[in-house]
C-alpha cells in the first residue's frame, strides 16, 4: 500500500505538533490484505494494531490512562472505510476525537445525502482544520469545485462523442 499521498499531511501534523502526536499507520492492512478482509476485520485489526502499539509506547500507563488518550482518526481511500467504521462502532474500544477523511469511496452511503446546509456547516466546522494542514478553504473548494465541474463537462463530452 503506497501512503506517499499522506506524506505531506504526516510532515504538517509532526511540524505543527511536534512531540505531542504519535502517528500510527496500522501494518495490518499493507498488501493485499485489505483486497479480501472485509471492513469490520480490518478495524479490529486496526484497533487492535493502536492498542498494542500504545501500549508498548507508553509502558507506564495503566490501560485506564491508555484508553482515555485522544485519538484522532485520518483514513485515506478504503483506510476512510475502516477509520469510519472504528468511529462509529468501536468507541468504547478508543478515545476517539476525530475522524478525517480522504478521497474515501462513499458511493451510497448515507453520508452522500446530506442537505445542501449540512454540508455548508461541514464545510463551516472543517475551516480550522484544513487550515492547520495547509489548505485554505475558500481557495480550495472553489478550486475544487471548478475543476470537478470541468470533469463533469469532460466526462459528458465523452459519454456523447463517439469516435468514428
């Protein structure tokens, strides 16, 4: 699994946080292990990975001390799935504060029927932390927006133009 696209994040949150963070990115999924676990597995097994790894990084905290430390969650592509799936149905196995997601396959899901205002409050709640990373939101949904309405022209361009 190539994380090289989370590389500038990591390198914004270890400037930014400097000592204070402890980024994890879970072994249990690398390969082709994501290929053919199903999602639930693989948040167990992530779970399971944070644990184990908290544990051993801080030796001196009780499980009780382990469990209550925060825990911020940024899923990319499937790992978006698994991190989700954690968020919503593994709360009391972590402390967890946040969850960030990244060109996440949300194809019907129910999170794709948002109203027009809950997606502007999103978007409202999600300025500071796109911020800390670098973006500056304005700039980058309008950028982003442009260019998936060109997208959008383009793949219409092509559904209707059929070479000869």
């Amino acid at each position: 699994m190539d994380t090289s696209e989370e590389d500038p994040i990591i390198y914004v949150a270890e400037d930014t946080f400097g000592k204070a963070i402890e980024i994890i990115q879970p072994k249990c999924r690398e390969g082709i292990k994501s290929a053919w676990r199903s999602i639930d597995t693989q948040a167990k097994e992530v779970i399971q990975e944070i644990q184990k790894t908290l544990s051993c990084k801080f030796p001196q905290y009780s499980e009780k001390e382990l469990k209550a430390l925060p825990i911020h969650l940024f899923g990319y592509s499937q790992g978006g799935l698994v991190a989700g799936i954690i968020a919503a149905d593994y709360r009391d196995a972590l402390n967890i504060k946040s969850l960030a997601l990244a060109h996440v396959p949300l194809s019907g899901t129910d999170v794709l029927k948002n109203t027009k205002s809950s997606i502007n409050e999103f978007n409202k709640q999600a300025k500071p932390g796109l911020e800390a990373i670098g973006y500056h939101t304005k700039s980058f949904f309008e950028k982003n927006r442009k260019k998936a309405s060109s997208q959008h022209t383009q793949r219409k361009v092509e559904q209707h133009w059929q070479p000869l």
